[in-house]
C-alpha cells in the first residue's frame, strides 16, 4: 500500500525543483505538492502567516 505524503515547500523554489527527491520515494509513497505556496494573491502572506494555512486547506 502506498502512503501519501503533501508537500508545501516555504521557500521560493517551485514543487518541480523537488521531483528527483520525490521520484526517489516510490513506489512506497505518492508525493501529492502545493506549487507555488504563498504566491497566490488570495492567500497573502500575514502576520502568523493565517491566510497561507488557509490556502493550504
């Protein structure tokens, strides 16, 4: 059985720039990844970084 693993980088980086690390956990695990975390206008970055919790849900 696969396990699954959400990834949200808190950097700059793309999801992308991690695929070689992901790739290296199969077939025990599928890396599902948020791209681009923090970079959507609806979900600006605050103070205790509330909205960025949001996006993530």
């Amino acid at each position: 059985m696969t396990q699954r693993i959400f990834f949200a980088h808190a950097n700059g980086f793309p999801s992308g720039t991690y695929r070689k690390l992901f790739d290296s956990l199969a077939p025990d695990y599928s890396v599902t990844c948020l791209d681009l975390h923090g970079h959507d206008p609806r979900f600006p970055v605050d103070d205790n970084w509330q909205s960025l919790v949001q996006e993530l849900l």
